[in-house]
C-alpha cells in the first residue's frame, strides 16, 4: 500500500466533510432566515434538503469503514479516519436541527410573534461563523484554532438563556402565547445543541491532530 494512495483517500474524506459542513451551514443560516421572514416554503425547502447532509453522512460513513478494512492504516492516518466519521455523524445531528427549527416554523405559519427574534438571530449567526472556521481548523490542521471556536459555545449559551427566561416571562403573563412560547423555547434548545455538536467536532479535529481526547467547556 502506498502513503501517497492513503493520503488521497483520506483528503477525499476529508473535501466530503468539507461540503457537509457547508451544507450545514446553509442548513442552520436558512432555516433561521425563514423563521424570521415567515417563508413556510422556504422552511420546506430546507427539510427536504436535509437528504443531502444524510447521504454525505453515509458516504463518509461506508468510505472510512472501507479505507480500514482494506488499507489498514496505521497512527495519524487511522485517527484521521475515525475522527471524519465521527464529524460526519455530529453535522448529521446539527442538520437534523435546522429541519426542526424548521418544522417549527411551519407549525408557528403565519401568526405574529410574541417577541421580537432578537437572540435567536444572534444564536444562528454565531453557530454559523462557528461552522465556517472549523472548515479552515480542518483544513489547515490547526487544533489551536478548533480549541478556541469550541470556546464559544459559551456565548451560545448565554444567548439561550436569555431566550429562555424571555418566554417563560411571556408565557407566565399571557398565557394564551404558551403554545408558541413553547416552540420558540424549542429553537432556541435546537440552536444551543447545534453550538454543543460543532463543540465535539472541534474536540474531533483535535483528535485527529494530536491524538488526545479532550472536553472543552
């Protein structure tokens, strides 16, 4: 087995992860988009795009499986591979949260707000800038970088709280907004996982760069 055939496969998995995290991002930046604009179709459109991030998933998946099957890697290569698989099945979960969010919105449709979407905005941007530096931390092996973008998930949930003592205060005073209160306690909870899954990429990508298994946060 040649290095330099492993080492083509392995930047093959990595360009998958690559545009899966993409595909994430457009995932969580336009179902919050739509929430906000009261887009019901384009809230649609994002749940059935969400079969693309799964068949990346499973190509990821079905490639890592086979590349240690067949090539037997060794070292740095062998943790590479068990790390993409890994990032592959936490983007498969933030995917799967923007089609909630989502979902919600289309449950919501077409009725007012009980509150202005201030901190649920201020959420997704910050999930989504997460998302495009870890493309580079993954890119550019660079494990201090990926340490640092785990470090803000903080501020993610931060924002949560916020989101979530403002609809308790509104459902406690009116509660006729209970039900809607309820989902945007949902996107808000759906917002603030997606920050604890690009955490555990980030905890992955270390992984895969040196080797040690690490929490952050």
């Amino acid at each position: 087995m040649g290095s330099n055939d492993l080492e083509l496969s392995i930047d093959t998995l990595k360009q998958y992860t690559i545009r899966m995290i993409e595909k994430c991002e457009d995932a969580v930046k336009e179902s919050i988009s739509c929430m906000i604009k009261k887009d019901l179709d384009g809230a649609m459109k994002v749940i059935e795009k969400d079969d693309e991030i799964d068949v990346l998933r499973e190509y990821i998946r079905d490639r890592s499986i086979e590349l240690i099957a067949l090539k037997q890697p060794m070292a740095k290569d062998l943790r590479y591979i068990y790390a993409l698989g890994n990032i592959a099945i936490e983007l498969e979960r933030i995917g799967d949260y923007a089609v909630n969010i989502s979902k919600e919105t289309i449950k919501i449709g077409e009725d007012e707000y009980i509150k202005e979407l201030i901190d649920v905005p201020k959420m997704s941007k910050e999930c989504v800038e997460m998302l495009c530096d870890v493309k580079i931390a993954l890119l550019e092996e660079d494990e201090k970088l990926a340490y640092n973008i785990a470090l803000r998930d903080k501020k993610i949930d931060e924002l949560y709280v916020m989101v979530h003592d403002d609809c308790l205060k509104i459902m406690n005073e009116k509660p006729k907004t209970i039900n809607q209160g309820v989902r945007l306690l949902s996107v808000g909870r759906y917002l603030e996982r997606i920050g604890d899954h690009i955490t555990n990429v980030c905890e992955k990508i270390i992984y895969a760069i040196n080797g040690e298994m690490i929490e952050i946060g």
